[in-house]
C-alpha cells in the first residue's frame, strides 16, 4: 500500500527501495532537531540504528537500512534506502516514520 505524498523507487543500478517523505513544521531548528533526536533515541532503542549529526542533518544506518532525516526551516525530509531483507516491510517502515512524524511534529 503507497500512502500520498511518499515516493519509493530503486536508486539507478540498485534494487534498493526507497522511502522519501517531507513534512512541514512551524518550529525552530533547534526545537525540530530536539524532535528529532527524540526520534533517533527511539530508534537507536528499538531498531539498533546508529547515528550522526552532520550540520542540520541526522545520517543513520544498519544493515539493511541507511537513511538521512534533514532539518531544514519549515520542513523535515526523511530519506530512507532499505536492503532486499527490509524490502518486505517497507509499507510497515513508511507508516511506522509517519506516525513518529505527526507525534512530533503535527
């Protein structure tokens, strides 16, 4: 099931999908990157992912799973590449970020 707004496709020469998701905010960059390593602790906790801060960008990764949540003015972009084993759930993964998003940042 593909849910408005998200786009998945495979990077050219990969099969890898991909989940791509924006979200607005009326918050600072300050507050959103607060939202955000709320986020990452939740799933650094559950999911095993690692992760590093470059500027307004958080980069993380596991086997299987890389991905970047950007925080910009006004708007969060959340880009996720999933292995050929996460593949199965991508639908689960997509509506699982959504719904952190709307907590977060609604």
């Amino acid at each position: 099931m593909r849910l408005p707004g998200s786009k998945m496709s495979a990077l050219p020469g990969t099969p890898m999908p991909n989940i791509d998701i924006r979200r607005s905010h009326q918050l600072s960059i300050a507050e959103a990157r607060t939202r955000v390593d709320q986020v990452a602790a939740r799933m650094q906790e559950k999911f095993g992912l690692t992760g590093d801060w470059q500027g307004d960008t958080l980069g993380f990764s596991r086997p299987g799973l890389t991905g970047s949540i950007a925080v910009e003015p006004g708007a969060i972009q959340v880009q996720a590449r999933l292995g050929m084993m996460l593949t199965p759930l991508t639908g689960l993964i997509e509506q699982e970020i959504r719904r952190k998003l709307d907590e977060l940042f609604a």
